[in-house]
C-alpha cells in the first residue's frame, strides 16, 4: 500500500508540473514580443526544475528499493565462521540464554565461532509478504581460548543488549541507507563533468549529514549496552573485561605474525594451532596493568565525532559506578565448546588462508557489525606502540604486574 501511495504521488507531481510547463508554452504563444524573453526564462527555469527534480527522483526511488529490499545487500557471507550444533553445545547456548534473561534479549537463533578477535551481533533481515529475520551472535575464538565464563558473560551481556535496544535492526536499515547513497556517488563520480550536476552535491550533502549524525546515535547504544553489562556483572568485572579484550585483539594480532612456521608454510608443531599457541603466549595484567593501561590510553585517544564507538575511557567512566558483584565463574570458556580442538585447527586453517581487507570484513551481509571492540582511532598505530610497548616495558620493570594464562 505504501509503494502505491508513493507511485500515486510522484504521478500527481508529474501531471501537476506537466500542466505548468503546457500553460506556459501556451502563454508564451500569445504573448506580446517584448515579454516573451520573460517567459521563455520561467519556461526554461521550470524545464531544468523537471530535469533535475526526476533525477532525484530516480535516484529517491532507487533508495526505497535499496531501503527495504536486499537489492544492494552484499552476498550473505554472515555465514562468517562456523555454526555451532545447539545439542551438541548446549552449555553454550544455555549461558547465552541467561545471559540475555538478565538484560531482557531475545536470544540468538544462531551462534557462530569466528577466526577474528572480535565479538559482535548482527540481524540478517529480508523482506515480502511477511518480514523475515536471523538474529546471529558471533564470537571470536581468541576470546574462547583465554577467557574465563565471567569474562564472556560480560561480552554476551554487552551484545545482547543490542538486541534488545533495536540496535540491529535499525543497524539494517542505516547500512542499506548509506550503502545505497555510496553507491550513488560512486556511479555519478563515473562520469566525467559529475561535478557539475547538483543532484551530485544533493546525495553528497546527505551522505555526509548522515554519517554525522549516525555517530552520536552508535556512540549512544555502545554505553546504552556497556550499562545494562555492568549492571548484570558489576562495574570492575566490566571495566577489567573491556581492558583486557582491548588487550587480546592486539595480542592476538601479534601471535598470528610470531606463530612458528616451517619453511613450507605450515606449523613447526603438527599439534599447535594459532590459538593454542595464543594461550600459552597470553599475559593477562594485574590491577596495576590495567591502571597503567587506562592512563595511556586516556592519554593517546583522540575522539572524533564521525566514531561508531566512544573512547575505552569514556566507556570506563560509565560503567565504574557500578558496584561490583561477588559471584565469579573461572571456568575456562572452551569447556563449554564441543570438539574445541578440532574447531580451533579448522579456524587455524582460515586465518592462513585469507589475506588483506577479506580477514577481517566490516559487515555481514546486510548488517553492520554491534561488535564489542572499540576500533582504534585514527593514529591506532601510534597508540600500538606507545600503549603496548610502554605496558611491556612496564611489566618487565614489575613482574608482580602480570598473571601468566594459559
């Protein structure tokens, strides 16, 4: 009904415009000579009007299709990692359910373990007669080789939130959003005088209005989920969890370029795969550590209002008036894992296969990712070496800093 309405007026628009143009032309006919320079100027004004104002248009109803169907959705390659069996994982999934009882989530209909050092959610959403959606929580094997059950339970508590907020479904309809004014942009650029088409500058200023104003809107739902986390676990389990899964991803990152390698290009060790040789590399700081940390990186962090996540030191101000919570499950995580071994080696596999941009994509299929991580800002690289380096040398100095893992 709503795509008749909108055909409805568009059609109303044209024959309104149309009729204009006619009785324009028709007074310009029977008009004196010395008024007809006048005339002709409105008639070609009112002609470049219609011009431009189908183009946009055309490019308006192009959007609604993009908006509401899967006509510029990437291939659904959500199909990131590897489904976990419910009955064969059902400790995990049972974990995840009360989790997502604490903050009010509906729960998953898939759970996938990836090869990435990134926890997130997405909705895979398609669209007819009735609206079809596949909630997916992904988890990343890093984080199940070193964490403990409390540790993801803070990261679970922290993406089922989306959930629950709506993050991910308006996450469908933004990406489809600015995906469809992208690729406007990109086929106008195509062409050779695109800079002097004002439906060229039309798409761009929206473009750039909304990502302006998409940022406080993401930076809004990450706190919004940081507290109903902290509010489940308490605000130190949350506040260490964010630390060190700031810590892993990096970490993670430095084992795959130091992982031993023969000369062929497989492991030196048959029986190591990455992630077990990321756990037994794995430091995991004291409370020391992790003010260390906190100072450095409220030093090196630069916000920007183009952000998809607010800074870890804005989110450690959040979430620190929380009080904590005695209970505490050390449990190691892949206890919870059905055939953990045989998963790590598949995902050992996948690591060193891909290569570049395809390790680590920035959507899945029609969704941008909720994930967990804060991404580095702008000068990331710098913060690398000056939060990393300065916390190594700072645990060479105190070696009462570090608890060895794994």
């Amino acid at each position: 009904m709503a795509l008749f309405e909108l055909i409805l007026i568009y059609f109303g628009l044209f024959v309104v415009v149309f009729s204009e143009l006619l009785r324009l032309s028709w007074n310009l006919a029977a008009s004196p000579w010395e008024i007809r320079p006048a005339m002709m100027l409105r008639i070609a004004m009112l002609a470049a009007s219609i011009i431009v104002g189908v183009q946009i248009a055309r490019r308006f109803w192009r959007g609604i299709v993009g908006l509401v169907t899967n006509r510029y959705d990437r291939a659904p390659e959500a199909q990131v990692g590897v489904l976990l069996d419910r009955e064969e994982n059902a400790a995990l999934y049972e974990l995840v359910a009360e989790v997502g009882k604490l903050v009010d989530s509906p729960s998953p209909d898939e759970i996938r373990i990836s090869h990435e050092p990134e926890c997130f959610v997405a909705e895979l959403r398609s669209f007819g007669v009735r609206t079809r959606r596949r909630l997916i929580l992904v988890l990343g094997m890093p984080h199940l080789a070193v964490l403990n059950v409390s540790e993801l339970s803070v990261i679970l508590a922290h993406e089922l939130a989306h959930f629950t907020g709506g993050d991910t479904t308006l996450g469908v309809f933004d990406y489809r959003f600015i995906e469809t004014l992208r690729r406007a942009l990109f086929e106008m650029r195509r062409t050779t005088v695109y800079w002097a088409s004002p439906v060229y500058w039309y798409c761009r200023a929206f473009h750039r209005l909304f990502l302006f104003l998409s940022g406080p809107v993401q930076r809004y739902q990450e706190l919004r989920a940081d507290c109903l986390s902290a509010a489940a676990f308490g605000g130190k389990l949350a506040i260490d969890t964010l630390l060190n899964e700031w810590l892993l991803a990096r970490q993670f990152e430095a084992a795959v370029v130091t992982f031993p390698m023969d000369a062929h290009g497989a492991p030196a060790d048959d029986d190591q795969d990455v992630y077990t040789w990321f756990a037994s590399q794995w430091r995991q700081f004291s409370l020391a550590g992790h003010d260390y940390l906190r100072r450095r990186l409220a030093e090196e962090e630069r916000p920007s209002i183009l952000d998809s996540h607010p800074t870890i030191q804005a989110r450690i101000e959040t979430m620190q008036y929380y009080p904590p919570r005695d209970l505490e499950d050390t449990r190691p995580v892949l206890q919870l894992i059905s055939q953990a071994t045989a998963l790590a080696s598949q995902l050992h596999q996948v690591v060193f296969s891909r290569t570049g941009d395809d390790i680590w994509p920035d959507s899945v299929a029609n969704s941008p990712r909720n994930s967990y991580s804060c991404p580095l800002p702008s000068d990331g690289r710098l913060l690398d070496r000056l939060a990393i380096a300065n916390i190594l040398k700072f645990r060479t100095q105190s070696p009462a800093i570090t608890e060895t893992c794994g």
